[in-house]
C-alpha cells in the first residue's frame, strides 16, 4: 500500500508543477488578449486542484521507493500527464476530439514534434506558447530520466553510458548527487536555450518565434508556430542557426557539461559517441545533396546541400522541423533520413531511436562474432577505446535492439490493418518511434496527423511513448513476474 501512496505522491507534485508551467500560458494569454485566457484559467485551477488532492493526503504517509516504484512511476508520469495537458487545447477548442488532442501532448512531452492541428498561424500566443513549452520542459525531463533516474532502475542512461564509454565522461566529472546532476544539467540546457534564443533573433526571427523555436530545437521537439515549419522563414541564416543547436542538442548533455566546466573542446574530441554521430550526419548531408543534385531536384550543388543538410539534421537528431517537403525528393534521401533518425542521437541528449552508443556496440559485437568465425579458439574481448565492454552490457543492448525491431514491426503491421498504406504506415512508426515528427506521403513534411483515423492516431501515441521511456519502462509492466514482486 505504501508503494501506492507513493506513486499518488510524486505524480501529484509533478501535476502541481504542470499546472504552475500552464500559469505562465495563463498571464500570457492575458497579457497578449489572445482570447485563451478562460481556457487556461480554467486547465490550470483543474490541474492544480487535482495535483493537490492526490499530494497533500499522501504529503505525511511514509514512503516506499521501490525498482517497481520507479517503473511504474515512469509509465504513468508519461502516459498520464498529457491528460492534464489536453485541458488548454480542448476547453479553446472543444469540437477537439480527446483523441487528438492526447496526440498533440503527448507528441509535445515526448518532444516528436507530430502535429494534428492545421492554421497553425493562426492559432493564439498562448496556445502555440503551451506546445512549445511542453516540448522544452519534456526535453530537460529527458535528460534528467536518462542520466538520473533509469540507472537507478538499472535501464541504460547514463550508467549504461559511463560503462560503455569510459574515457569520455567519468563518473568524476559530474557532481556526485542525483540532485547535483541534475542541477548541474539544467543549467547547461536553459543556457544552451538562451544562447539559441539570441542566435534566432539576430538572425531574423522575433523574440515570439525566436522563444518557441528555441524550445523546440533544444528539446529536439520540432513543433513550430507556422504550418510551414522553418520553410516559412526562407532564411538561410535561422536555418544555419537551428541545424547548429540541433546538433548540440543530440550530444550528451554530460559531455556539454565537463566541456564548459574545464572551457576546452577536449571532451568532445573524446567522446566517441559525439565523434561517430557527427561524421555520421555531416558526411550523409554530402552525400545526399549530391543525390537530390544529380537528380536535377535542385540546379546546383549549393542549394541542393544547403537544404539537404537542413531537413536530414533536423530528422537525424529527431527533432522534426522541415524547410522543404522531403515527401518529393527521390525515395533514397527521405529513407536514408528516418533510418538515421534510428541511431543517431546521442545517449544522454534529448533525442530518441537506439542511440548512437547502442549502435556502437553492435557494430563491434558483429565485427567480434566475425573475429571469431575466422578463429574460432581466439580469446578476444570487446573493446570500446582501451576499455572492454561487460558482457552483461552486450546482452542489454541485444536485448534493447531486439524489442526496438520488433515493437516496430508489430506496429507497422497494426497500421497496415487499419487501412493505412504501406510507406505512410511505415514512416509514422518510425516517426513516432524514433520521436522524430514528420513521416512520408499521408504523414509527410506538407501535411500532418489529422487525416488518421482514431485508431491510427491511438497507435502513433503509443509509437511515441514507447519509444520515448526506451520501450523497456513499459514492456516490463507486461511482464507476470513484476507483479509478483
């Protein structure tokens, strides 16, 4: 029973805390006369009010902490906020089905950045505001969950990324508490995020567009305030700007830390995670400019590269903006981007897929099992630098990599079911999956979510989550043997 009141504790004071964030949308709307001031009065005195019934009662109850704790918390945390989330939008727009409007929360706080509303422009400060900041608190949530709780959990993060990279950031490189950390790394974020800010409005934006896209490019959330995402800007500089702060976005935010702790690029010239990332994305951008190039989709080289490596940054990292529609561009270049959309990102960063250190690994496992088949009584240890890598480690991520392919096939397939063609249902799932927006055709970079059915949108949602908590803080819950914990 303690177990319980524990979970109706901290999920209350996280609710309390969303309701404080929805108060800023609140006096915005009041300030900018938006006409959205009655549905953030009201969302807010709601969330708050219910924050409050489930924390207060429990405030005194002693606590129970448990690994099941935890990973129930993470389920419901993820799953059950956006609830709270969906007031604002459904009290403006109450001809919005709950369906969608999950959707659009819960693609705002697991920063995927698919979008169901069309008039984007046209919708109030405050609304596009509430998107925005979901994305943004969702993205420092995200590096808090991966480096500070899910080692605790003993699922990957940060634990996962010091024993599999060592050398690149030690455990003596951050502060030795979980608070500290994560201290320590929001500071390191909302610093980021203002330096973004002021990179925006110079380069053009205003400070309204210049904020939300901030938002958005550091949490690699990909919402935006205009339908036609970055393309409405037509601006070589914002664009330049973004794919910048994106790339910075999809390293470990850990990494970023010691960097600016001891004022050298050292830590990044470690980091092998960081390394094979970039060389990774940048080198795809050369190659896929030439493609879209020699196919004549744009008259010279220049143009072709810079739009190439604009749209593939901002999939690659997972964040979703779009300047052109990718949808029209010959097959390879689309595909190529979703399937680095995959493996890209850094662990410890606010993007999403299998991580760029996951990938790492298996690659060397299969180099190793090839090692072996050519001789088979060799003793060989893999190695990541100087470090061998546990095996116990290796089991972890075939583990994680298995339930990765196979949750996205069994989706795909549900969308098949329900009617979806092939390419649309295979790009959304590995949108939604890999937290990374747009798809192609019906869920391409021109359109959005809206024309899925009810069922359709229900199976994205699930995409997002899962693939969000890294599938293992919610597969687990299916599992017998945690109940008889």
């Amino acid at each position: 029973m303690n177990v319980i009141f524990t979970i109706i504790n901290i999920f209350g004071l996280v609710t309390i805390g969303f309701s404080g964030l929805m108060a800023t949308c609140w006096l915005t709307s009041a300030i900018a006369d938006d006409g959205a001031v009655t549905a953030f009065s009201q969302g807010t005195m709601i969330t708050l009010l219910m924050g409050a019934l489930m924390f207060v009662p429990t405030l005194r109850i002693p606590k129970k902490v448990t690994r099941q704790t935890g990973f129930l918390m993470v389920a419901i945390t993820w799953s059950v906020t956006p609830v709270f989330c969906t007031l604002p939008l459904m009290i403006y727009q109450p001809e919005l089905s709950f369906i969608d409007a999950y959707f659009e929360t819960v693609s705002g706080l697991t920063t995927t950045g698919a979008t169901i509303f069309s008039g984007i422009d046209q919708l109030p400060m405050s609304i596009n505001l509430w998107r925005h900041e979901l994305n943004w608190i969702a993205g420092m949530g995200i590096i808090i969950f991966a480096v500070a709780i899910l080692p605790i959990l003993g699922v990957g993060g940060m634990q996962l990324y010091i024993a599999e990279s060592p050398g690149t950031v030690k455990e003596s490189d951050l502060p030795p508490r979980i608070a500290q950390t994560a201290k320590a790394l929001w500071l390191v974020y909302a610093g980021i995020t203002l330096a973004c800010v002021v990179a925006l409005r110079l380069a053009g934006m205003n400070w309204f567009d210049a904020i939300c896209h901030a938002f958005s490019a550091m949490s690699l959330g990909g919402f935006s305030t205009h339908d036609s995402s970055i393309g409405f800007f037509n601006s070589l500089s914002i664009e330049m700007v973004l794919t910048i702060f994106q790339l910075l976005a999809a390293i470990n935010f850990a990494t970023h830390f010691v960097a600016l702790r001891k004022l050298s690029f050292t830590p990044y010239v470690d980091d092998r995670e960081a390394r094979g990332f970039l060389a990774l994305v940048l080198g795809s951008c050369v190659v896929t400019a030439g493609v879209l190039w020699h196919a004549g989709t744009y008259p010279d080289f220049f143009t072709a590269l810079r739009h190439a490596t604009f749209n593939l940054v901002t999939i690659a990292t997972d964040s979703g903006f779009s300047s052109q529609d990718f949808n029209q561009w010959p097959i390879f270049v689309p595909m190529w981007m979703l399937f680095l959309s995959c493996v890209s990102a850094s662990s410890g960063s606010t993007g999403g897929g299998i991580r760029m250190i996951r990938t790492i690994i298996l690659m060397k496992q299969a180099r190793l099992e090839l090692f072996k088949f050519i001789h088979p009584f060799a003793v060989r240890p893999m190695k990541i630098g100087n470090t061998v890598v546990n095996n116990k480690i290796v089991a972890s991520v075939t583990g994680f990599i298995f339930l990765y392919f196979i949750s996205i096939v069994i989706l795909v397939f549900m969308l098949l079911l329900s009617g979806l063609d092939f390419i649309s249902a295979f790009s959304a799932i590995i949108a939604c999956f890999n937290n990374a927006g747009p798809g192609l055709n019906q869920v391409g970079p021109a359109t959005n979510y809206a024309s899925l059915s009810d069922i359709q949108t229900g199976i994205c949602t699930f995409a997002m989550l899962l693939g969000r908590v890294q599938i293992f803080s919610i597969v687990i819950l299916f599992v017998p043997e945690f109940w008889r914990k």
